[in-house]
C-alpha cells in the first residue's frame, strides 16, 4: 500500500555520505550515555555478580545486566530452577541491598548531578 507513495519511517539518506555519518557518531552517542553514561561498576555484596548502576533520583535506579552476571545471580538462578521467569522478578533484593550499601558507601551516587558527565544534556 504504501511502496508506491514514498512514505518511509525515516529519510534515506544512502545519497548523502556526510549526514549518514553526523547519524552514525548522534547514534553512538546516544547508546554512550544512555547504556553507560554516569553509570557506576557494582558487584553484588551476595553473589559477586558485576552490574552497573546509576541512581537518577533516591526512588529511581537503572541496571545494567550483562550476560556474566545473569548467570552468577543466585537468585535468577533460583527462580529458573523452579521454572519461572527472573524477567518478572523487579528486582533481585540481594542486589538492591547491595546497591543500597553502595549508595551509602559513596561508590554509587545517590542521585544525578546538576550537569551531565557525559555532556549529553
């Protein structure tokens, strides 16, 4: 229905080199600090997975799991085992207490500063 109209979800521009690169260098910065930025090397007090975290408010806190520590968390582990799914778990609580020591230990900040480290915003 719409090949012959020329409507497309975004511009091709496979003609125009040099904005097809200023995408290429916007998009990696945006995954920099979207998946990175600001965030900070945890290790579980419990499991010793390693995660990295970022609190942007005292109620609010992004993790980033990786593949390693998904397999080293015992309690995703647990959760598999008696055949559920850790993707509806909200949070694993040994790792949220782990966090919540690592706020109070300075490691993790508590919140995000006034101006953005990665000088995204």
């Amino acid at each position: 229905m719409f090949a012959d109209s020329g409507w497309a979800k975004a511009p091709d521009y496979t003609g125009d080199p040099e904005r097809l690169a200023a995408i290429a260098r916007a998009t990696a910065r945006d995954r920099q600090h979207y998946l990175r930025g600001g965030m900070a090397e945890l290790e579980c007090r419990t499991c010793h997975a390693g995660v990295l975290v970022k609190k942007t408010s005292p109620h609010h806190t992004s993790v980033q799991w990786n593949d390693d520590a998904l397999a080293q968390c015992t309690e995703i582990a647990a959760i598999r085992a008696q055949g559920g799914n850790p993707a509806l778990l909200p949070t694993c609580p040994r790792l949220s207490a782990s966090i919540d020591h690592g706020v109070a230990e300075g490691i993790v900040p508590r919140e995000s500063p006034e101006s953005d480290p990665d000088g995204y915003w």
